[in-house]
C-alpha cells in the first residue's frame, strides 16, 4: 500500500522504506501534509536510506520520516495546520530560513513552499502532525493567536511536554510496524488522536512563541516577486544581473532569500525553471517537426553538452528521449 490524500479514510497505517530521494519524496506528498509532491533537491549520498510511517487516525494524520543522510526537499504545504518537530537528539534541519532543533515545534505556513535542508551527511529524524484548522481552533481555545496561526511561527517546547510529544510520536512509529491492527480499529485510533492532540497543544500552550523575524517577512516577499519574475519573463532570466534588475534587489539579498525560501539559488532556480518548460515543449512535440537544440536555445541553453546533462540528470532521460517516448 502507498500513501495518497483520500481524506475520507478515517484510518489507515503505512510504513515504507526507500534507498531513492525521489520516490521518497513522492511517498512524503501523499501524507496530507502536502498540496504537491515535494522533490529532492540535489543528490543524494551513496548511503542514502530512508523510511516514512504514517498514520492517518481520525482527523489527525502523523507521519513519521528518518534519513540516514537529509537531503534538501522543496514542497508545497497542504491548507492545513501542519507542525514539524524532531525526534531525535543532536540532528538539525532548516525550515523555511528558520533552525529547527532540539525542543522547536515549527508551524508552516499553509499553501506555501517549504524548502528543508540539513548540514551535508548529517541524518535527520522528525516527526509531524496535520490538522484541520477547524479541529484545532475547536480543541484550543486557549492557545493565544490560534485564530491568526496562518503563518510560520517556531514554538520553543518546554522539556517534559515536548518528551510527551515525541514519545507518543515514536509510539506511533512502533505500532506502525509492529501493531498497525491497533491503529486501524476506530476506538483505540479515537483514544491516540485525542493523546497526540493534547500532547501538541501542550507543547504550544505552555511554549515561548518566537514569531517570524521582519527580516525573513521581507525576505518572502523578494521570493514572491522574484518567482513572479521567472514565470512571467523567463526567457530573459539568463544572469543573476538580469534577475535582480527585474526584482529590484542587490545580489546578496536574492541570493539569501532564495537560499532560505527555495533551497536554490536564483540561477539556479531559473535555470530549473526553463529547463522545464523545455521539458514540457518536448512533451508536447513531434520528433519530426521540432529539433532538441532549437527548443534548447530559445529558452537560453547555449553550451548544449552542458544543457544535455543538466537535462538528464533533473528527469533522468536525455532531451530525444523524451521527443521519441511522445512519438509513441
């Protein structure tokens, strides 16, 4: 069984293994937490191993996902409350600019792309929760701000109440594996939501609330304009110094912005981004009617070595290949 979003499965167990980021990339945007699959940025090590386990239990959906060695991922988040925490000592992850370690639960910002990063080779293990906004606002009421909680905010756990959350995460993990029967029927799948729901709201009722820094507020908002910039005048997007003139911004601001929000940066992202709109011209060719190196050159490939290898390794065929599978 494979994870997807039918939200009308009241319960439901998974557990996956994977030794490629792309399939356990696809795996991870079938848990609800996820509007579109997320991708994998760059490659992965040769010692890459992950696992993911999901639970989807009542209204709750928990998932549970461990990297021998993170790899960058940028995704679109559901339109749902989704927290993100870890559950392992000394690991760290990036979210979205901000450092997520230790006792941090992070809330992302609904319907927006989330880029997540890790120190090279390092592995990462986290646990995170989705809810609807509407079972959340109606189980916590007390929670200051719940009612504009639309945004990213990072909440500093106090220590028994975060070692409540991730010991009923790990739980979670462990009956997936071994008791998924227990998940599975209503009563006790009933009991374990109302469990990781009070343990979530502990932590966030009782935390220190660190609120998104004006700087990172500003910094989105570059993203925005910037990725605004690519779609609509893509084929100019050839340098940095094109970009930031359509922008508006100086180098180091669009380069740390994209780092933070896009895991990339903003030629390299433009670059991505013509390569697929090459990607999609072949699609939508006839090998007998359009050759790879004019459809390569208007969207700005000079170097077609580089372009041919740039293109394969991003959808792991080369550029003919594509016209000739569509010719079939």
């Amino acid at each position: 069984m494979t994870p997807n979003r039918q939200t009308e499965t009241p319960v439901r167990a998974y557990h996956g293994s994977f030794s490629d980021p792309g399939s356990m990339a696809q795996a991870i945007g079938g848990t609800n937490s996820w509007s579109g699959d997320p991708r994998p940025i760059g490659r992965a090590g040769k010692n890459f191993h992950a696992t993911l386990e999901l639970a989807a239990v009542d209204r709750i959906n928990v998932s549970i996902g461990r990297f021998t060695e993170a790899i960058s991922q940028s995704g679109v988040t559901a339109n749902l409350h989704t927290f993100m925490f870890a559950i392992e000592p000394g690991t760290v992850r990036r979210v979205s600019g901000r450092k997520l370690s230790g006792r941090h639960v992070f809330h992302l910002r609904p319907n927006e792309r989330t880029v997540t990063s890790s120190p090279p080779g390092m592995p990462w293990a986290s646990g995170v929760i989705s809810i609807p906004f509407d079972l959340l606002a109606a189980h916590g009421p007390k929670l200051a701000g719940i009612d504009q909680l639309d945004d990213d905010r990072m909440f500093l756990a106090p220590k028994a109440a975060m070692a409540r959350l991730v010991g009923l995460t790990k739980d979670v993990s462990r009956a997936i594996r071994e008791t998924p029967q227990i998940i599975e029927a209503p009563q006790p799948a009933k009991a374990l939501s109302g469990a990781i729901l009070d343990a979530l709201l502990a932590c966030l009722t009782q935390s220190n609330v660190r609120p998104d820094r004006a700087a990172l507020g500003r910094h989105r908002q570059i993203v925005a304009r910037f990725e605004r910039a690519v779609e609509e005048r893509l084929e100019e997007m050839l340098s940095l110094g094109n970009i930031c003139a359509a922008v508006g911004v100086a180098e180091r601001t669009l380069n740390l912005a994209c780092r933070e929000f896009l895991g990339e940066s903003p030629v390299q992202y433009a670059r991505n981004r013509r390569l697929d709109r090459v990607h999609e011209r072949l699609l939508a060719s006839d090998l007998a009617t359009i050759p790879v190196t004019s459809v390569a050159m208007q969207y700005g490939f000079w170097e077609l070595g580089r372009f041919a290898q740039a293109y394969r390794l991003r959808f792991g065929e080369r550029p003919s290949d594509t016209l000739r599978r569509n010719a079939h």
